[in-house]
C-alpha cells in the first residue's frame, strides 16, 4: 500500500466547510496526502460571510503543534489563519524546534467575504518571524498590498509586489491574480535560486466566471504543500495545484445562498 505523506495544516476552522482547516483535509486528501490539523481559530461562518472569530489560546496551538511534531513524521506544512501576534510566534517555534523544510504560507487576512480575520499587530509579526522560514508565500492581490504598501490593482503591481517581498526575507512568492480584470488570470511565481537569481515565472489560464470561490485561497496553499510533501519541486507543485484548483472551481456548485465553495472532490466524480 502506498504511503501518503503527512501534510500538516495550521489553520482556522470554518463551520461552513468551504475554506480554512475543512477545506484543507479535503484538498491533502483529494490529492493524495494524509492530513493533520493544529486549529488557530473557530469561526462561525458559512457562504454569507463570517459571524463571529474566536481565536484559540496560544497554549492550545502550542500544544497542538507538539502532538503533532512529537509523533508524526510531517512533510510538508501549509500555514493560514493565523489571527494573533503570539500564535505567529508559537507557529515559528514550532517550526525551528521540528526543523520543518517545506511550509507554505497563505497569509490570509480577510475572508472572501471580505470580512477581517487577523488582529493588527500580526500582519507585521508574520513578516517579521515567518517569511524568512518559508518555502512559499501566496498571498492574494489585496494581500499583496496590505503587507508591502503598495497598489497592486494590475500585473506591473504583482509583480513588484513579488519582488518587495523576496526582498522581505521571502524566499519565494506567489501572487495571485483572481482579481484582474480581463478573461485571463495570472498568478506570478518570483523565488530566488541557489545563485542568489531572481527567476519569475506566470501562470496563466482563461478566467472561469462563477461567484462560488470561498476557500480558492485555502485550497491552492494546501494543494501546493501536499504536492511539495510528495517530492514535486516548487514550479511543479505550483503547477499540479494551479491545475487541481482549476478543476475544482470549474466544477463547483451551488451550495448555500452566498459564495458556494469549490468542489474539492471534482476528480473523483
């Protein structure tokens, strides 16, 4: 029987079960890896929009995270909600004490639905402690933005957004462009290779027009993670999960009464 390699998500959970922690399983599982959780928050929410955040106590993830690193041999580690400055030093702990080498971190600060889900203070504590400990960061075209100062509302603003944040500490950055406008979307890759190099490289594929996207974010960051515990290269896993993603927005359906989730189990049906 083939192993599958454990991926570990440090996330919020979703009542509704379209994005954070809920989407996460769904996605390791669906292509291929065994998942493991550490929960940062529960947030009441479903396709409407978030109700209520309740972060969970630093102790509590402190522990989480050492059950998990205690006993299971983890390969690869996708990081998102994070919503407080003391759980982004918990979560860099955790990694230094383990030596975890694949982590990628989806710096989620707002909700689809466009409601806040990070205190203040841990937006610059996360670029503080965090970046430099990642393989990839993949933040959004907003939140591109919010952590470079910069307007990012076209491909030029991506791409310097990129480049502000590898000059950060990062060592690779994915900016995501579901918010462009035109028939296309482009995400850009910019990492640094052994030589010190900048190498970029764009993804692109023809927009599919549907509002049913909660979770888009959760689910490319932990597909890439999986496939990075598999053994795939950066670009490589980049690219199997900017496929997987594709498939599963093309085939998402109508749940709920606002913003459906995508339909992480779409190569199965």
């Amino acid at each position: 029987m083939k192993t599958r390699p454990i991926i570990l998500s440090i996330a919020g959970s979703d009542s509704g079960g379209g994005a954070g922690i809920q989407a996460d399983i769904k996605t390791i599982s669906a292509v291929g890896g065994y998942a493991c959780t550490a929960i940062t928050a529960v947030t009441a929410q479903n396709t409407l929009g978030v109700r209520a955040v309740y972060p969970v106590p630093d102790e509590a993830l402190r522990q989480q995270l050492a059950a998990v690193g205690d006993d299971l041999a983890v390969a690869a580690v996708k990081i998102g909600m994070l919503p407080t400055a003391g759980q982004v030093e918990v979560v860099a702990s955790a990694i230094a004490r383990y030596g975890w080498r694949q982590v990628v971190l989806d710096p989620v600060l707002v909700a689809t639905s466009g409601d806040v889900l990070v205190q203040g203070a841990a937006a610059g504590r996360m670029a503080d402690r965090l970046f430099g400990l990642c393989t990839l960061l993949t933040p959004n075209m907003a939140e591109a933005a919010a952590l470079t100062g910069l307007a990012v509302a076209d491909e030029a603003g991506m791409q310097a957004a990129a480049e502000t944040l590898l000059g950060r500490g990062s060592r690779a950055v994915l900016v995501k462009g579901g918010h462009l406008a035109g028939e296309r979307m482009t995400d850009w890759l910019y990492r640094s290779d052994a030589a010190g190099n900048v190498v970029r490289r764009a993804f692109s594929a023809a927009k599919v027009h549907t509002v049913h996207l909660h979770g888009t974010g959760c689910t490319l960051s932990s597909a890439i993670a999986a496939y990075l515990g598999m053994g795939y290269d950066l670009e490589a896993a980049v690219e199997a999960a900017k496929a997987y993603i594709g498939r599963a927005i093309a085939a998402a359906q109508p749940l709920g009464h606002g913003r459906g989730p995508v339909n992480h189990f779409a190569d199965w049906e």
